[in-house]
C-alpha cells in the first residue's frame, strides 16, 4: 500500500481526491491537510510516500511546501494538484522537487496516470501546458533574492496579517518578524504593506 496525504485547503475538492484515490486499492489516504505550516509536521506522524499538494495554500506557499519536504524526505514523492496553470509555477514546482504538476481542471485520469509515472521514476507535467515554457531557464524576477523564511512572511504580510499573528503562526519572535519585514522592503524596494503584498503576487507567493 502507497501511504498519500492530501494537502488542500478547499475540504469539498480534498474529499473528492480521496474518494478517488481511495478507489485504487494499492494507495490508502492516510490524511488531509489544509495549511501549509501543517504539511511538515503531518508528514512526521503519517509518514506519507506520497503527498498530493495544492500550490496556493493558507500559512505557506506550496513551492516552499515542496523545498521544506524535499530537504528533509528526499525520497518522498511530491504530485502538485493545482489551479494554477501557469508554466512559471510548474517550473518552480518541478525545480523546488515535485515530480508531478497535474492541473485541477484536467480529466481525473490525469491525477491516476501521473502517480503511476511517479512511482515508476518519472516526471509528469500535465499536458495541457506547455512543455517546452516549463523547462526554460527564465525564473521569476527577484525571487532566487528571498530566503524561504523571507518568502513565507511576504506571503503572510500579503494575507493581511499583523507582525504579532505572524510572530505566532511562524512560532518566532515580533522582533525576527520585523527584520524580516525590513529586509523584505530593501530587497524588493517595496515601502508599505500594499507594495509587498504586490510583490508576493507577481513572484507568485499566494
């Protein structure tokens, strides 16, 4: 049996992946996650083999989902399910370490073929995108720039939250958090919480 977390912060469209994995009898479902900040420790008490990943996640990004995984679980298979059919968030997902990017909208055959390729050793890029935009070396402009940790309080600060909530959902200090927010400002030239906000949409950190 191939252990699967489901991470997706919509219940009705993770109750539905469930109920398909769940009809192939060699994959057992053995959780569902909603928050990004919540994968890593789920995958510490389920021990997944695969993780089923949705990119635009509460709390954090999934492409630093997928950095976060990959650096503790080399092994583990990582199949981004997502709305996002832009070629330069499957490129980040791909480069970050998924081995699949599946779009929500294709056929749910598409999902079943891409976890049989994983399991087998290959990459899967759904076919309605563009192969070809997707292996480029073009990257985001001004994202290689940012730590992972500068990454997750952009995106928290795009969600419109406080340095106190972030402080708490990050489990650091208020005063990390302001470094952070400072650091973020000088690197993207950015000097409100609107022009960061703007920032964390144009590199795709939502």
């Amino acid at each position: 049996m191939r252990r699967i977390l489901v991470v997706d912060d919509h219940s009705l469209l993770s109750d539905g992946i469930r109920s398909l994995l769940s009809s192939v009898p060699t994959y057992l479902v053995v959780g569902e996650v909603g928050d990004g900040l919540q994968v890593y420790q789920a995958c510490q008490q389920l021990l997944p083999d695969i993780v089923v990943l949705d990119l635009g996640l509460p709390g954090m990004d999934g492409i630093d989902v997928i950095r976060q995984l990959k650096r503790r679980w080399p092994a583990l298979i990582v199949a981004v399910l997502t709305a996002d059919a832009a070629e330069y968030r499957a490129r980040d997902a791909l480069a970050a370490g998924a081995q699949a990017y599946v779009l929500k909208k294709s056929p749910r055959q598409t999902l079943l073929a891409a976890l049989h390729l994983t399991l087998a050793g290959k990459a899967f890029l759904d076919p309605a995108l563009d192969a070809g935009q997707v292996t480029g070396r073009q990257g985001t402009a001004g994202q290689t720039r940012l730590t992972t940790r500068e990454r997750q309080v952009l995106k928290l600060i795009a969600e419109g939250l406080r340095n106190r909530d972030i402080a708490e959902s990050l489990t650091i200090t208020i005063k990390t958090v302001e470094t952070h927010r400072l650091n973020l400002m000088r690197k993207l030239d950015a000097h409100n919480a609107v022009a960061l906000a703007d920032w964390a949409n144009r590199l795709g950190i939502h």
